[in-house]
C-alpha cells in the first residue's frame, strides 16, 4: 500500500504552479526584451514580428504582478455550438477556432467550420403606425436563414450574394495553383463574413537586408448590412481575426468590389480575372518596399513627411495644434520601434504611418462595434488608403534625392 503525505504532495503541487506561472512570465518578458512584443497601453501589447505582426492582446495579471491569462482581443463570433467562428490551416495567434493541419480544399467544410454556412433572406421592413402594421415599400432587412437574427436594413432593389456562391470563384484557383483554404470566419453575427487562400509564391523585400517574407493572401469579403461591398483584396496577411493588420494596398487592381444586386453573383468571375494580376502586382510591390528599405532617412525626413500628408495651417486653432503634437509623438513611437527592427529607412516610415492608422488613430466607434472591429473593418474596407498611397509615394520621392 502506498501511503501518500497530502501535505507533501500540495506543497509540490503548488510549487510547480508557481514555477509555471514565473516560467511564462520570464518567457514573456524574454519576447517583449527580443523586441517581438511591445506595450501600446495598461496591460495591452502589439506583435511586432512574424505574419502576425499588428496583433493586438491584453495581458491578466494577479496581485502579484504575475500573469494569469493571456486574452485575444479576436473579436469574432461564436458558433452555434458555442465555439469560435473561425477555420484555419494553421493555428492563429490567439489559439483559437477549428484548425485543420495543412488546411483543406473542400469549400463545403469550409464554410461549415467557420460557421459561414448560413444563408441571408430579406424580408419586409414593417412599422406601426396608429395601431396598424404596415410595410415599407422601398425597404427591406437582411436576415440569417438559419437563427433569423437580422443583419441590416436594405433597399428594395438588395439581393443577397451568398456565402458559398460568392466564395466558390475561388474554387478553380484552389485547384488551379494547388493550395488550400487558408482561413474563413464570421463578425458581428455573420453581418461580415471572410474567406482567404494563399497564393503559391512569397515574395522577398530587401532578400541581402531585412529579409522581411511576404506572403501573399486573396481575402474575399462579403457584407450582409447593407453598408458594405461583396469585395476581393490581394493582401499579405492571412484574416484570422477582427483586428488583422492588412498592408496598405496601393494598387487599383488589387481590390474588386461589386454591390448586392441581382446580376452580382454572375458578375463575380469578373473577379477572377482581375486578380490574376496580382503576381505581378506583388513582385512591383516588392520591388518598391526594398527601393524604400535601402533608402535611409533621418528624423527630419519622416517629420516632413508627416506635416505633408497631414498639414498644420498656421492659423490652427490651439486644439488643432494639440492634435497635431499628440499624432507626431504617437508617429515618433511607432517611428523608433520600426527603425530597431528594419532600420532608420523609408521603409520603417512607412510601416510606422500604416501602423499609426490600422492600430493608434482614433476610430469613432458605431453603435454595437467594439474598438477593435471598428479598426479591422476599416482596414479590410481599405478606409485609410488613400492616405497610405500618399505615404507610400511621398517616401518613394527620397530615392532620387
């Protein structure tokens, strides 16, 4: 008979728990010290490296200081079942979702790993007045076919592209280039659903540099609110979550958009065709970013660079100016972090303005969005583009100086 001292064991046992718990905090730190996570607020931080670069995640601490949990800021939904709506080939960052090793090219298991495989109806939009129900001729809601939880409220003219008949053009490049579905998931109740695959070649800024990877992404996105486009975008990240940072894309070819109405999914091909070219968009691309990551600059370069792309009149209020200094220190912080990674370039400029608008800027919030969906939302719809295109072509400029 073996005779076990209960005091001896608990002891042990909590031993080796706070030895666990001390072991994920030096590990921790060891990263942030590696210069792979930063702090961007109260227990909040950025990954810095890897394809997951711009992840946002916020840290549980007990009384101690000692981290207790490690939360995703993800922002997606739940399925039926109660897990994550998401299917990925890989694991995310945040661990979450149905995770198919190596992935899989059947868009049917897709769809239903994800939860996406839902279909959207409209129904009358219907009002009291006076004790009386009546409809609203011109208007109609988007509704889920499976829970009937409404989406939007929509023209009368609105059809609904659906989920597997605007994903499946993507079927033949599955096929075609011989890879899989990347990732698939759903926000806000399915109002916003995404679909990726991953084009077969990477490519390289800067290879004798930085050495920094591109991996290159077709993201499809389809919007059943009402307030958004049935949308492709060629992008180097892969959406795993509400928040992913998306590159600035700077080329017209590479997003294709197309409103819901009834032609829309025959239309949808046209697509195809389009991002064909984004072989050679990425290899422009490339091009450009390693013109960009040899091209030193000092401080006063990207200070100038910044009063360009957001200039200061000299009769700006006291507040305008307040603004002002608080957006160039926000700059200045992202500055510094980019050049300890790549180097003072006009390569760091650029990644410090793009991470400026995907994850500092102030976003104003619509009702029922948190903060960082309305930030994910703003990157997917390219919101900032305009913006990113201007940096992008102002940095080119100190090439030729």
């Amino acid at each position: 008979m073996t005779i076990t001292d209960v005091n001896t064991a608990f002891a042990a046992e909590k031993t080796a728990q706070v030895e666990a718990v001390r072991e994920r905090d030096r590990a921790f730190q060891a990263r942030v010290d590696r210069g792979e996570i930063r702090m961007i607020g109260a227990n909040r931080y950025e990954v810095l490296t890897g394809w997951d670069r711009g992840e946002t995640f916020t840290v549980s601490r007990n009384t101690e200081g000692q981290i207790e949990r490690i939360i995703a800021n993800h922002g997606l939904d739940e399925r039926t079942d109660g897990s994550i709506a998401l299917y990925a080939s890989s694991p995310a960052w945040h661990g979450l979702g149905q995770i198919i090793p190596d992935g899989t090219t059947d868009i049917d298991e897709v769809l239903r790993l994800s939860g996406l495989d839902f279909e959207v109806t409209t129904v009358p939009a219907l009002y009291e007045w006076q004790g009386e129900t009546r409809e609203h001729a011109d208007q109609q809601h988007t509704v889920r076919a499976d829970t009937g939880a409404a989406l939007g409220a929509v023209g009368s003219r609105y059809t609904p592209i659906q989920n597997r008949a605007g994903f499946v053009f993507l079927q033949e490049l599955v096929s075609r280039y011989d890879v899989v579905w990347e990732s698939a998931g759903l926000l806000r109740g399915g109002k916003r659903v995404f679909i990726s695959i991953r084009l077969p070649e990477a490519v390289t800024v800067d290879a004798d540099g930085i050495n920094d990877i591109v991996v290159p992404y077709i993201a499809v996105m389809n919007d059943h609110s009402g307030r958004g486009q049935f949308q492709c975008v060629v992008t180097p990240w892969r959406p795993v979550c509400a928040n992913t940072e998306r590159f600035a894309v700077r080329d017209a070819v590479t997003r294709w958009a197309i409103r819901h109405t009834a032609g829309a999914t025959s239309q949808i091909k046209e697509a195809r065709r389009t991002l064909g070219l984004s072989s050679q968009y990425f290899q422009r691309f490339a091009d450009e970013e390693t013109a960009l990551a040899r091209t030193d600059i000092a401080i006063a370069d990207f200070h100038q660079a910044i009063a360009d792309l957001w200039p200061l009149d000299e009769d700006a209020s006291s507040r305008k100016r307040t603004n002002h200094a608080t957006r160039l220190d926000a700059l200045d912080d992202v500055f510094r972090t980019e050049s300890e990674r790549v180097g003072r370039t006009a390569y760091a400029a650029e990644r410090a303005i793009t991470g400026y608008l995907d994850h500092v800027t102030p976003r104003r919030l619509p009702q029922s969005m948190t903060e960082e969906i309305a930030r994910a939302t703003a990157v997917l719809e390219g919101a900032d583009d305009e913006i990113k295109n201007r940096a992008h072509r102002r940095l080119l400029q100190l090439r030729t100086r």
